[in-house]
C-alpha cells in the first residue's frame, strides 16, 4: 500500500442558508469551482496530474445535480481531460470523497486526487432529491424512516441527555468558534468568495452568533415534537418498547445551522509531491465507513471510529484531536461518553452549531479544521467523523508529517 498525504485544503466561508444569506447569489457551480481554482494557484500543480475529483452533495438535483463536479472543473479552468464525479451519501460525502481518493492512491491507481464538497442550502433545499425512503409507503412498511430530529431527540433520551447538557454544549460551541475567529485560526484556508466583477462577496464565516447565551436557548421551543406526534414517535417506541416516550430536546439553538459553503482537499502520494515541489502536510493512516442501527441514525460514529482505529493499530487515546460532526448536539456529547474523551480535545473551534453544516462539504471542511488545529499546536493525530442519514458514519484518521 502505498503512502497517501494531504498536500493542501481550502474553503470558503460559511453563509447562512437563507434568501438573505451573502452567498444565495452565488450558484453552486461557482462555489464549487472557486475552492478548485483556489486549491491549485496555492499550490501551482499540473491540472494533468490529477487523476479524479470527487465532490460531495447531498441534493444532487436541479443546479448541484448532472455531475455538478465536471461542469466545476471546466469553470475553475482544470481543461478538457481532468475527471470529476459527485457523491451522496449523506452527511459523510465530502470525507467519503477524500476516503475515495485515498484508497485510489494507496492502491496505485493514482498519484494524486481531490476531494470535497458543495451545498448551497440557500438555493437548493433540504429534501428536494425526494427518495423511495420519504416518498414510497412501501419501502416504509418494511423500513420505517424518522426524520434525523427525532433521532437526535431518540439519542438524547437513551443516553438521559437533559436539555441543559444540550443547550450549555451549543453555548460552548458558539464561544469555541467565535475565539477561532477572532483569533485568525480559520485565516489560512479560507478563500472568500467574489462576484463577476471580482468583489468580496463573503469573506468569514456568516453563521455564528457569539453572544448566545444559556438564557436565550432556554426561550427556544423543540424542533422536533410536533413530528414526533404525527407518528413518528410511535415509529420509535415499537423498536424501543423500554421506553416510556421521546423526550423532545433538540432546538434550532443546540442543532447544526443551515449554510452555503463549498471546500477542497488536495491528496496524492510522495512521486506526486515531489513533481509538484510540494511538501505533504499529514499522512492519512486509516478511513472507514460502517452502518448502525437506522432509527437510531446518529450513532453511527461511535463504531466507525473503533474501526478505523482498529486498522491502524491505534487506540482512543493515540488522538489528539477530534472533529465530531455537530449535525445535533447530542452527537458529540454521547461520542465523549463513550469514549470518555476530555471534552477539550474535541471540536475545539466549535462546530456545526455554531459555523452551519453545508451538508456535502461537512466532512472535508472538518479535516481542514483538525489539521490546522494540529499545526497550530504542534500536535500530531487527529480524528474526523459524521454521522448519516440512516445509521451511516465515516472517519478518518491522519497523522502530521
């Protein structure tokens, strides 16, 4: 197996996922294409040598379906013979593409790939790719689906989650996030984001609200109850008859925000580098992705991570950062007790509920996160993983060089 490295990764801010966002008039394609552009005037390597693209979304239809990472290649400049595919699988499909460009590499099948994502959430919404899942009662007979709400408040009420835990985590997550960006942490791989005429049009991340405060979330009414009523509950309950109901804790305070945002990851192994006069930034040690119980959607990290520290031969405590996706806040708080992890080493910039999730470039934008965490501190291993719709997760793991 051959080695693989991470050579560089950018991204562009986060804008809020509404008509009023900076980012709304943006399309796709050109957030898509502007991390592409950006990733390669950083780093002056040959469009020739990349061997494939990968881009994650998650609503690959209207303006982010028909392959949206071709059509970003052609814009961004990438010529007529550099390959590129979209890949959904949920929250995971930007890390799905970086563990996809890995295995190519280690197999031999390439020397150097991107990957990444896009979402613009502003233009393309939750749930506009429809799916057999929410659509056909017949798969539900056999497959009953909960929306991703529920089964974050499921979570909460297997793992005695109060509401305070929840809301006191996004308290700490908006304060963690706003330090970074005051402090210029995010500074190095963001690439603000210029209309027609070259004008910034974003240049930080949009999302945050740093004065949010435990009094403000406890004014916020659950999210989730009102579906919980229309049956989806009564889902729950016939596969966990043990308990009494769902506690409905999750809010739009203590869950992930709804944003537009696009990024990229350089990967390609030594020969690659050394064409490209360019020095690897981690080594990727191990990627994997697994599935859990389906109802219980969110779970999925906890095994995931075992295993892909099982490859390596490497345990819980080898890591010295963490990036559990925030998609709601019981995911990283019942991730810490399972592996009793000290909460300071885990999304120690905030995260999703602070920042927002652009659902298919999540999973890249946090590997970038965790590897200039590492290099600020002078750390060496870090951990990335999401969790997915239907009890799907992935993690990988790198190690600085």
């Amino acid at each position: 197996m051959n080695d693989v490295f991470v050579y560089d990764h950018v991204r562009t801010p986060r804008g809020k996922g509404r008509p009023d966002g900076a980012l709304h008039a943006t399309t796709p394609v050109r957030l898509a294409a502007r991390v592409l552009q950006g990733l390669r005037e950083r780093n002056g390597f040959q469009a020739a040598d990349i061997d494939d693209v990968g881009l994650g979304v998650v609503m690959p239809v209207g303006e982010q379906g028909a392959d949206i990472a071709r059509a970003a290649l052609l814009e961004a400049g990438y010529g007529d013979h550099v390959t590129g595919y979209q890949l959904n699988r949920f929250c995971t499909s930007a890390l799905d593409t970086v563990k996809m460009g890995h295995a190519l590499i280690a197999a031999g099948q390439a020397d150097a790939a991107i990957g990444g994502g896009v979402e613009s959430m502003s233009r393309v919404a939750i749930g506009s790719d429809g799916g057999a899942t929410y659509t056909d009662p017949a798969v539900g007979r056999h497959h009953p689906y909960i929306p991703n709400g529920v089964a974050a408040d499921l979570m909460a009420t297997l793992e005695g989650l109060t509401r305070e835990q929840l809301d006191a985590y996004a308290c700490e997550s908006q304060r963690r996030a706003a330090a970074a960006q005051a402090g210029a942490y995010f500074d190095r791989s963001l690439l603000p984001v210029l209309d027609e005429l070259g004008r910034p049009v974003l240049t930080r991340d949009e999302a945050l609200r740093p004065s949010t405060t435990m009094a403000d979330l406890a004014k916020l009414k659950p999210v989730f109850a009102g579906l919980g009523e229309e049956g989806f509950d009564s889902i729950v309950l016939r596969r966990y008859p043990q308990l009494m109901g769902v506690e409905h804790l999750h809010t739009s305070g203590n869950a992930s925000g709804i944003v537009d945002g696009a990024c990229a990851v350089l990967l390609g192994n030594h020969a690659f580098g050394q064409r490209a006069a360019l020095r690897p930034r981690a080594r990727i040690l191990a990627s994997a992705s697994g599935a859990s119980e389906p109802l219980l959607s969110l779970g999925g990290p906890m095994p995931v991570t075992q295993r892909a520290l099982d490859r390596c031969g490497m345990s819980i405590r080898d890591i010295d950062l963490f990036e559990v996706n925030e998609a709601f806040a019981v995911v990283p708080l019942a991730y810490m007790r399972h592996f009793d992890i000290d909460p300071a080493r885990v999304n120690v910039n905030g995260g999703a509920i602070a920042l927002g999730h652009p659902l298919g470039a999540t999973g890249a934008i946090l590997l970038g996160t965790v590897l200039d965490e590492l290099e600020r501190r002078g750390a060496s291993t870090g951990l990335v993983t999401l969790c997915a719709a239907a009890g799907q997760a992935t993690a990988l793991i790198i190690e600085r060089t």
